[in-house]
C-alpha cells in the first residue's frame, strides 16, 4: 500500500509534467494553476482531517502570491527557490501568530474567524495604491539557480517547479499523515477530552496544522502568481477559499493525492462550464458539488476505495 | 512522607447547588478504593475535580504533595493522574489498534514525531501485547464504535493505565456492561492495576462489585463523605445502608475485601 500510494503520486506528477509539456500553452497554464490549488488544498485537507474547515486559505493563498508579487517587481529577486522560500517564511510567521488566536476555536467559530483574517487582507490590499488597488500588478518572470528562461519558457518552469513540489510536499504529507502528528489530528476530530487525558496537547496538534496549511496555501500562492504573471487582492477573497473547500469536497480527504486530482477536475470543469455558459458557469459548477455531495459525500477518491474494495472482496 | 492523593476541605457549587462540599480524603500507593453513593450524591463531582475535568470552588487537591488547582486534564495526566469515563472516551471512527498505537504515541513515546509511521511493526507488537493482556487482542482491527461497552471500557481503562499512573481514578467502569460480564471486566482491570501498584478509585453503584474489589470505602451523601473505611466496616454500617446503599446488605457470606479470590459471586 505504502509503495503503490508513492507510485501513484510519482505516475500522476510525471503525467501532468508529460501533459503540460506536451500539450498546449492554455493547458499546460492550466495544468500549472491546478498544482497550485491543489497544494492549498492539500493543507486544508490536513485541517479537515481534525475536523476543521478553513474558509480563510485565502488569506496565504494570497500572502504567498504578493510575496513573489513584491520580490520580482519591487527587489528584482527572480529566483524561484528564494521566493518560494520567503513566500513560506512569511506566511508562517503570520499564520504562528494569528494560530494562536484561532486554534483555540472550533467548528463554525474557527471557519469564519479563518475567513475574517482573509478578508482583512483583502481590505487592506484594496486600500493599498502603491500595490495597485483592486487591479493589483503584475509579476516577473521567475528564473531558476541564475537560469532565467524568458517569457516563452516561464511557464514551463514553473509547471516543472509545481509538479516537483506536488510530488515531494504529496509524499511528505502522505509520511505525515501516517506519523503521531497525522494520526493526532484524527484524534483532535473523534475525542479531545480523551487525548488531552494521554498527555497530548490539542493545541499543539492544530496549532502545527494550521502552520503546515498556511505553508502549503503560500506555496500554491506563489506558483500561482509565478504562471499568470498578476496578482490581486481577489486572491484572498472569501469566494476563493470558498474555491478550496468546494475542490476538498470533490476531492475527500482519505488520500493525499485526492486533492490534486480534484484541482484538476475542479479547473477543467470551470474551464469547460465557463466556455459553454460564460454567464451562467457557476451553476455548473453547482450542480457538479451537489451530486458530489449527494452521491459521493467523502469525494471522488470513494471511487477509488469502492474500487479497492471490490478488488480486495475478490481475492478473499 | 507525602500522601499520593490529598483533598482539603474541597467543594464544588454549580450556582446555587452544592454539588460536593467538606472532602477531606488522603489515598496512598497501591489502595483500592471503591467510590459509593446515589445518583447526585458527589462521586462523579469528586472524580472530575480530582483529575482536573472541572475546578474546585474551594479547597485543595495535592497530588504527591503538589497541588493541582488550576491544571488542565492534559497537566492533570501528566501529573500522574490517570482517568476512565462513565461513556468510554476514544477514538470512536478507528480502530482499537489505532487508538492504542496513538495512546501509545502520546503517554509512553511523549514525542510527537513527523515523519515516522505510526503502525511501525515493532510499535504494533507492543500495542497488541496490551490488547492481550486486556483480553480484546480479537478486536484489534475492529472499528471502536461497532464495539460492545464492555469491550470499549477495557480499552479505555487500557489506554489510560499505559502512562503507569500513579493514580487512576475509574468512573463507573462496570455500567452498561452485561451483568455476566461485570466480574470478568472487574478481574482483568484489578489484574492490571494490581500490577502496577498504582492508587486506584472506582466509583461504583453494584456493591457486589464493590465488596469484591475495594479495599476501602468512600460512601457519599448529599454532597459530603459520609463513611471513609475498611469496605466490610463501611458497608456494615446501619447509616450507609440506608442513605447510600437503600436496602439491608447481608455481609456475612463475603470474603474480607483483602482476601479476594479469583471467580464470580
């Protein structure tokens, strides 16, 4: 099971790398955008899994993209590595320091206090002409170890850095998810009382979540903001994170790959709804959640354990 | 030297009610001490405030002569104090070996590890080990909340004894267990505490289970200990039977608490 979950994630990053090489440029733009929520996702999946939803990633989705934003325009650092780096520096501290407030609330509480600080950033970019208001700015293009690939090559460099980063920070998780930590988390979920009587400390357990979601939340920022070249305030939009859960809910939360498989549906499907309805799209995208929730409750990845199931019925 | 449990003068009010007032109760290692009392008489109020659930309106509870007013539960277990519920606490939606390889994790290894499995053969072979000696290693792999309540009581009263407390305290670890199976839930726990010599309270309603296992009594009343002895003394006791136990108890026929033999009543 442990090396058939690494393979899958080494098969399905080698196909999308092969896929947005290959195909054409709005998909490989596509491709690249999909690794990127699907990266915020993967963090808010990990929150999930203790029973929290976070309608506020926004908020890092959005530092991790005006990190890169301010380091190629205003201190002409293009290095996708120092921007990834800064990106998660900064994300973490401030998610170490708004974590202290928010770890200590649950269930709704903790959802529209997430989404709060989100929209406190929204307002304050709004406010902020020197970073271009609403219309934001845009964003050069990233180099890699003194290598700067142009504008044509741009985005096939970040499609590789994101594809590296979805398999490395996948398998990552996935160890995580099958650690004390991981398991913790479901503990936090199923009974507190019961672990805080082991001498484990809940705070500790969602506290750390909560970091490793914002990281993960400002990584996709920036790989975001890297291949559309533009950042704006939208990014910590309420209606963004709101994007997020609606791709963790498609995708479910048994497995680490689920998240990106569902960014990439989730991108293709509003690709495909927004050309045949360009006014009514999200309707689509509506009807798409609703059956999900109505016939798969924990997700797509169900299909794959229904599978799994009926494989393992077999042999027995 | 210090007593391993010291309550002061500890009450507790909810309001206008006086939920447990007046607990002068000093325990040491190794007793066994059988909790008694009607319904609303304390006994739970008393538990709570011992391992930190709730705290106490007045009083002090010293625990190895150290005072533990104001500590969480989790400062509270740390402490050495261990605790079973009433409605067994676990990790309902896992498995038993799940919920015994994170108690693990969390009472014995105190190291909240990263990348490291946690279903590591050699951690495994340790959680079963417990299983067996609890007598529900045949349950390993069964999700917790498809478990009978005799089952789910062993193994919370397992994951809280892996920390070695020194103090455990069981609340009413015979209820909703089928009356057959009382007494073999009964052994296999004393076995266990027994073992490992730690100070244990149980609060409990069937005074065959009580004369059994206690070698002490703490009968409650209205809030107050009424009787604080030797079991057969405290049950023998004309006031207990009546305001605690509510019917005439016939002691003669039981063994001295101390003397307990293996076998069911």
């Amino acid at each position: 099971m442990k090396t058939k979950s690494l393979a899958l994630l080494f098969i399905l990053g080698l196909a999308i790398l092969a896929g947005g090489l290959l195909l054409p440029q709005w998909m490989s733009y596509l491709f690249t955008i999909a690794m990127g929520k699907g990266l915020v996702v993967l963090g808010l999946v990990l929150l999930m899994r203790a029973g929290l939803v976070s309608f506020g990633q926004g908020l890092y989705y959005c530092v991790g993209a005006y990190v890169a934003g301010m380091l190629t325009q205003f201190a002409e650092v293009t290095d996708i590595l120092l921007i990834l780096l800064a990106s998660i520096s900064v994300s973490v501290v401030i998610a170490a320091i708004i974590g202290l407030l928010l770890c200590r609330y649950r269930e709704i509480f903790f959802a529209m206090f997430s989404m709060a600080f989100s929209m406190i950033l929204y307002g304050l970019l709004v406010r902020m002409q020197v970073l271009g208001s609403t219309d934001g700015f845009n964003v050069a293009n990233p180099s890699l170890l003194g290598w700067a690939p142009g504008p044509e090559g741009a985005s096939d460099l970040v499609l590789a850095v994101a594809v590296f980063l979805v398999v490395s920070l996948g398998i990552l998780a996935w160890r995580y998810l099958n650690s004390l930590s991981g398991y913790a988390g479901e503990a936090v979920r199923e009974n507190e009382i019961r672990l805080e009587y082991l001498g484990g400390s809940v705070f500790k357990v969602v506290y750390v979540k909560y970091i490793i979601a914002a990281a993960l939340a400002a990584i996709g920022g920036t790989v975001t903001a890297l291949v559309s070249g533009h950042v704006d305030p939208e990014m910590a939009y309420w209606t963004t994170s709101g994007e997020f859960v609606f791709i963790a809910l498609m995708g479910g939360t048994a497995h680490v790959a689920a998240p990106i498989i569902a960014a990439v549906l989730f991108e293709a499907l509003r690709t495909y709804a927004f050309a045949v309805a360009p006014y009514t799209w999200q309707m689509i995208l509506g009807f798409a959640l609703l059956a999900i929730i109505l016939f798969m409750p924990s997700g797509l990845w169900s299909l794959v354990e229904r599978f799994q199931n009926k494989k393992a019925r077999k042999t027995t | 030297m210090s007593a391993l449990l010291k309550t002061v003068n500890l009450e507790r009010t909810f309001g206008a009610v006086t939920a447990a007032t007046d607990i002068n109760v000093e325990l040491n290692s190794g007793e066994i001490v059988g909790v008694i009392g009607s319904n609303g008489a304390g006994k739970t109020t008393f538990i709570n405030m011992v391992t930190g659930y709730i705290q106490p309106s007045g009083g002090d509870i010293l625990v190895r002569g150290e005072s533990i007013i104001g500590k969480s539960p989790r400062e509270v277990s740390l402490a050495g104090v261990g605790r079973s519920f009433q409605v067994a606490q676990l990790f309902q939606e896992l498995t038993v070996l799940d919920n015994m390889l994170i108690a693990f994790g969390f009472s014995v290894d105190r190291k909240l590890s990263f990348l490291n499995p946690l279903r590591s053969a050699e951690k495994i072979e340790k959680a079963q080990a417990v299983l067996r000696e609890y007598e529900i290693e045949q349950y390993t792999d069964e999700v917790v909340s498809t478990l009978p309540q005799g089952v789910r009581k062993l193994l919370d009263i397992a994951m809280a004894m892996l920390s070695n407390p020194g103090l455990m305290l069981l609340d009413e670890p015979t209820s909703g267990v089928a009356i057959e199976d009382k007494f073999t839930l009964m052994d296999t726990v004393m076995a266990a505490v027994r073992k490992s010599d730690a100070a244990t309270m149980f609060v409990e309603h069937d005074m065959e289970v009580v004369l059994r296992y206690a070698d002490r009594v703490l009968a409650f009343y209205d809030g107050r200990v009424l009787a604080d002895g030797p079991t057969q003394k405290v049950l023998s006791d004309p006031k207990v039977q009546e305001l605690v136990v509510g019917h005439h108890l016939d002691l003669s026929d039981s063994a001295p608490a101390t003397t307990k033999e293996s076998g069911h009543a």
